[in-house]
C-alpha cells in the first residue's frame, strides 16, 4: 500500500521549463526532445544536473530525487503504470527491478529503515543515444553510515542492492565494502551508496563525509586504495582549504578503483552572498578545469524563477523553483585527466494561499482578551505592586500587547533562496521565545498577585506548547518553519522553565524531558551543553541538513549563555537524581567562562549584561554566592543617570538586566549589601522616571552574526518594546522581593 498523492503538485512540464531556463554555455541540441524518455518522467519537487565544466558541449546528466513523504516517490511509481513507464519496465529488466525496490520503499511501513532518499541519474552526456536506464544513487540513514554499522545491517543492504543490480554482490565486492566501512573514523559516514546500473552493475560509488583531512591518507590506505598518492593528497590540501565541507568519492569493485573524486560544498547557494564560490572556480579556471566563459554563464544560474501553469492553478498553488548549486567535485579518473564537474539544480515549490477566517478567529480572541483585562483592572492589586511604579506600567504595557497576541514580539527575518534554505517561504518567522519570555514575567508578577493572573498564563502556556514543531525529535525551534534551524537549547530552556513554574507538567514530560535528556546526553563538556540539540547517532535526514548548516552557517560554538539559561531551568526542575553532578559542572564552566572584568561575553545577546545576569543567576543557586568582580563591573557601568547602557545612551533593556544582574548578587547582612541597595535604588528611580509614558521602546536585545562560519560576516539585531516591558516586570518584581516595599 503507497501514500496518497498530495492535494498540491508542480503543474505538468515544469521539466520542460527549467531545460529552456539552463545557460546558454549548454546547447540547445543537448535538450530532450519531446519523445525522449527525459521529457516524460514525472515531475518531482527536486531534479538536477551534473555539468562537466571543461567541456559543457559534452551535455549534461539529468537526476530526479525520490523521497518518502513529500510526493515525489509516490509520483514516480505512478509514472512506472502509465504507458511510458510500462515500456521502460518491458524493454528493460533494470527498470523492472529499479521499480519493485521503489515500490517496497512507498510502503506504509517500509522494509529499509535506513534509506533516506535516492537520486536517479540518466546518463545523457558525451553525445552519446540517450542511456534509458539510470544509475541509483541511495541516501542512506542510520544505522548504515558510521562505523558502527553492525556485519546485519551491511548484510541487509548488501542483499537489496544484489535484488536491483540482479545478482548477488560477488564475496570479494562485498569484503571491500565492508572494509570501507570498518576502516571509518569516528564521526566519518558514508552517506551515498550508488549503483552504476547502465555502465557496470559490479561497481558502486561510496560517499564519505566529515572524514578529516589528516585521516585521509590513513583511510584510503586502510581500504586498499592504491592510485597516485602523492597528487590526490596534494589536490586534497588545496580542496579542503577551500572549501568548508569536502566529501570523498571511491569506486569500489573487486578492487577500490584508483580513482577518487572530493565533493566539495560550498556553502550558501550564490557567488553573490558568499566569495567561495568565486574563489573556487578561479581556482577551477586556473587549473584548466572551467573555461572562464563557462562561469560567466553559470553565474546566472542561481536565483528564484516563477513559473507558468498549464491551466487553472491547482489549490491555488503559485509554483516556483529555487535554482542553485549544490557542489562541485574534482576528481582523478582511473589513468585520466584531472576533472570537475558542477552539480546544479532546483527545488519546485507551491505557494499557496491563505486560510479564510483566520482574522475573524483573531478579532474574537482579542476581544475576549479585552474582557478579561478589564475584569483584572478592577482588582485591587497588592501593596507589593501598587507601589512600584516600574512594575505597573510595565504589567500593564503587557496586559495590553497580550489582548492583540503580542503583535510586536515576533521576530521576522529573510531566509533567501539563493542562500540554499529550502522551505515554503524565504520569510521566517520566530514568536515561541519572545513569548516564553513574555511568560516568564508574566509568572514573576503572578506570584505577587496571588494568582490573578492564571487564567492568561494558562492560555500562553498552551500557546507555548502549540509552537513546537510536530516530530517529536525536534521540539521548539526559535524559527520553527525554518527546517536548516535545528532545535536549540536556549529556546528550550527558557520553554522549560515556563511550564515548570505554570504547573504544565504533562506537557514537560510529554515534549521537553526527551530533549533534555538529550543536551545533557550529548553534552561536548562536563556541565557545558551544546546551543544545538543534534543526537550524536541515528540522525534523521532533517538532523543531517541542520547538521550541515550548523557546520555551514549557524556555527558549533559552546555559549556560555545559553549554557546558564538552561542549567537554570534543570535546576528549577530540582531533579538532581536524573542529571546528578550537572549543575556543580555547570557552575564550574560558568565561573572559568567569566571574562577578566567579571563580566560573561554573549554570542546571541546584545552588550554584556544579559550574560553575566543569567551567570550570575546560575552561580547564586548553586555556589550561594557570586564573583566579587561581578558586583564591581555592575556597579562600575552605573551611569551618573542611574542608568545603563551598551553604548553611549541610556538604556531602558540593559537598566533591567543589570539591576537583574545586581539583585541576584544582594546577600542581606553582607558589607556590600548597602552599596548594591543604593545602586539599584537610583536605577529603579530611573526607570520610575522613564515609565510615565507608559510605553516602552524596544531596544537591541537578539543579535546574530550571520554566515559565524564563513563568507561576509555581517550582524543583525532584534529588537521588541514587549521583550524590553518584561525584563523591566522582571527587574521590578526582584526588587520586591528583595526590598519589600514600605507603605
């Protein structure tokens, strides 16, 4: 039994739109003609081509990709009984047994749990008669790609691949495969398996990834690899300088076959948002790899085209492609020349439109928001909140953003296409960790007002909860549509602690427990958990992508602020028995993180005072006490205003963090006890002062270095006057509690 077709498709002959789109460099006597076999096959989401750039004359490979789950494998069985397809089966018993394999992968409960994806290429090059049979390229998933692949699962993927070559992999094939797999380092993986079905069906093409590059002598040893050793290591010293992420390519037969190819990525998908791939294909042209006027046109290539339809649009559907390339690999043949090849392509998406209804929805919640407001308005309102001046205008700013769903706490930001983000949209949009922090004030002031304000919270806990992302392995994203965005735990810390202090324990158990089991179970340093939440084996094709991304755009670093974010929320769990020794760890980290002015550096934060506030937070809990030099860099960045700020102005946000900063240094009966009471005494005036206007302004508060890894690093910033209201709740009810109020 196969899925369902999808409601929404490419329109037919997109194929044939995107042929016509290719540069010119690719004559036009190289493009099917509409009886060829190309011209027939059914449209998928993704397709490509691979370019031999020192003689683009010689045509190109065309290749779809199948996948489970976005339509394009079920698509593809389809074809395979209308007439075309039948015909291939019927002349061809490569087809026959290339659609069983297929068939046996669209099953509701697939026999090969470890295919990810696979890649059909038809060998149109070289003017020679179109070859009707394509290679198979299969993306492999875990457990098959690291070393730990056990002698049953290789046994198990040997003897599939023996059912689509025919025949069963000779004993002496199956040694050196298996030797190739043995021989990986940890962390290395081949994640492609090819079969050459209409060259050799006795050769396969293994792809290795994350193989370092000082292990690449030793591993092509270990498999008995033996072609020109001295030119492969030096062309892979220079491919590996200029690319961040190089792949290996062996042929493996009854010998591994001298030659090699390095597939080397590059990054973001256009010259013009990163100089990599200009500077590889200067490096390309210098060699004589790449005809200079071959890039010139190439160059065109990437960017987002629009295309038409063939009658009414179905679903309302807008189809466009996303063009780009994905990588060029550099090989040695067996005794040839040196040769590269560009492998391009483009990704066919649907824009649809929006749901009806939606405002009407929208008008009502708020109108039923207004009415609850309303009704806390009349209330009388304790002295502990009544007195300070700060905390009302601020709960109040928050009560009002609350009833129009916090319209300015969102953060919106352009992903491009060019760029090589694949999703439904280049606009993202990132709202659940505004709101958790929203909801983390807002759970301050309630615990002052003694309840009143539980049935808002009870409705942001569900909009929390509702946020997350529907696998279960990926929980709360800051962009959440954004699929290159892997799960953070940041967000899920400050998540975490929202549904702790609510109460939302079913919620916590159900979709955060298993994420954070997982930072502390892949944690690269004693008490110091990794920003992103990737399993360290059994990755899913999502986690490879993020994976990518992180090594390509987002960066691997440890930050000490998300570190302390998320030990705060483990503590506020007081489950020591399920994570013991972390937070002692933790603190341990955070302490050797401190910056010689007693300050914490922060990686996603602006200025310095949301750090050293959640570290010092941190460190209070568990060592009872702070950094000494933390108390002189806060009181030392006190402005004569009272205020404190990044720059040269005054600021509302960084006032708040560091009165937050300082109220968690404030030990009662300590000599320094005074000095930080008058400190904050003169920033709470401040603020008091700054209040009246009973709006809030927003001011940088997220900052992300874009393209951390590589490229043009350039800095954005976020801001929000809703975010800036809730640290000032936040400051405001700390010092209630610090300093009750005399009336």
């Amino acid at each position: 039994m196969t899925r369902p077709l999808p409601d929404v498709r490419p329109p037919p002959r997109i194929v044939d739109q995107l042929w016509r789109q290719l540069p010119v460099v690719f004559p036009d006597s190289h493009r099917p003609d509409p009886g060829d076999l190309i011209a027939n096959l059914p449209e998928v989401e993704e397709l490509g081509w691979e370019a031999r750039l020192g003689d683009p004359g010689a045509g190109l490979d065309h290749m779809l990709c199948l996948k489970r789950g976005d339509g394009s494998l079920e698509s593809f069985l389809a074809w395979c009984a209308t007439p075309p397809g039948r015909e291939q089966g019927r002349r061809h018993p490569e087809w026959r047994r290339l659609g069983a394999f297929l068939g046996r992968l669209a099953d509701e409960t697939p026999p090969y749990p470890w295919f990810d994806n696979c890649w059909l290429e038809f060998d149109l090059a070289h003017r020679r008669p179109p070859r009707e049979v394509p290679s198979l390229f299969i993306g492999l998933g875990a457990p098959l790609r690291g070393n730990s692949a056990g002698p049953g699962d290789l046994a198990g993927l040997l003897r599939v691949v023996g059912e689509v070559r025919g025949a069963p992999v000779p004993e002496p094939v199956s040694a050196n495969l298996t030797r190739c797999w043995a021989a990986l380092p940890d962390h290395a993986e081949i994640f492609q398996l090819g079969l050459m079905l209409p060259r050799d069906v006795s050769l396969f093409r293994l792809v290795v990834r994350d193989l370092p590059r000082d292990r690449l002598p030793e591993y092509l040893d270990a498999i008995g690899w033996r072609g020109p050793g001295q030119r492969v290591d030096a062309l892979a010293g220079k491919l590996f300088r200029l690319s961040p992420a190089v792949s290996l390519a062996v042929t493996v037969g009854g010998r591994v076959h001298p030659g090699v190819g390095f597939e080397c990525h590059l990054g973001p998908r256009t010259p013009a948002v990163t100089p990599r791939w200009e500077d590889f294909f200067q490096f390309l042209i210098a060699l004589g790899l790449c005809r200079p006027e071959a890039w010139e046109h190439l160059r065109a290539w990437p960017g987002v085209e629009v295309l038409t339809t063939q009658g009414e649009r179905r679903g309302g559907a807008e189809p466009y492609a996303i063009k780009g390339f994905d990588h060029v690999k550099v090989s040695y043949g067996d005794g040839g020349p040196l040769e590269a090849k560009l492998y391009f392509g483009a990704l066919v998406k649907a824009r649809r439109a929006p749901s009806p209804g939606v405002r009407g929805l929208q008008l009502s919640r708020s109108w039923r928001r207004h009415l609850l407001v309303r009704e806390l308005a009349e209330l009388p309102r304790p002295d502990a909140v009544a007195a300070s001046v700060p905390l009302v205008a601020s709960l109040d700013h928050l009560l009002r953003e609350w009833c129009e769903d916090f319209p300015d706490a969102v953060h919106v930001m352009a992903f491009p296409f060019l760029d090589g983000f694949r999703n439904d949209s280049e606009r993202q949009v990132g709202r659940v960790f505004p709101r958790a922090i929203i909801a983390d004030a807002l759970t301050d002031a309630n615990e002052v007002w003694n309840g009143q304000l539980d049935p808002l919270l009870l409705e942001e806990v569900d909009a929390i909860v509702a946020e997350r992302r529907v696998d279960p392995e990926q929980g709360w994203a800051y962009f959440p549509e954004l699929s290159e965005l892997p799960p953070d735990a940041d967000t899920l810390a400050q998540v975490t602690q929202v549904l702790v202090r609510n109460g939302a324990g079913d919620a916590l158990d159900a979709y955060a427990r298993p994420l954070l089991d997982l930072a502390v179970d892949t944690a690269p340093a004693d008490g110091a958990v990794s920003t992103w939440l990737l399993p360290g084996s059994g990755h899913t094709a999502a986690q490879d992508r993020q994976r990518e991304f992180v090594r390509l755009a987002w960066g691997d670093t440890l930050d000490p602020e998300v570190i302390a974010n998320f030990l705060h929320a483990v503590a506020l769990l007081d489950d020591g028995d399920r994570y013991p020794g972390l937070l002692v760890a933790g603190a341990r980290h955070l302490a050797g993180a401190m910056e010689p002015g007693g300050w914490w550096r922060s990686t996603w934060y602006q200025g310095p005072f949301y750090g050293t506030w959640v570290a010092l937070r941190l460190l209070r809990r568990v060592d009872g006490d702070v950094p000494t030099e933390s108390v002189d860099f806060l009181l030392r960045r006190q402005r004569p205003s009272g205020a404190w700020g990044c720059g040269d102005s005054d600021e509302v946000l960084s006032t708040a963090l560091a009165l937050l900063g300082l109220f968690e240094a404030r030990v009662p009966g300590t000599p320094g006890e005074a000095t930080i009471d008058a400190a904050t005494d003169r920033g709470l005036d401040w603020l008091a002062g700054r209040s009246t206007t009973a709006r809030w302004v927003g001011e940088p508060f997220i900052r992300m270095d874009l393209h951390r890894t590589g490229g043009h690093p350039r800095t954005v910033t976020w801001s929000s006057p809703t975010v800036t209201a809730a640290y000032v709740l936040k400051a405001a009810v700390a010092a209630t509690r610090c300093r009750p109020p005399v009336r």
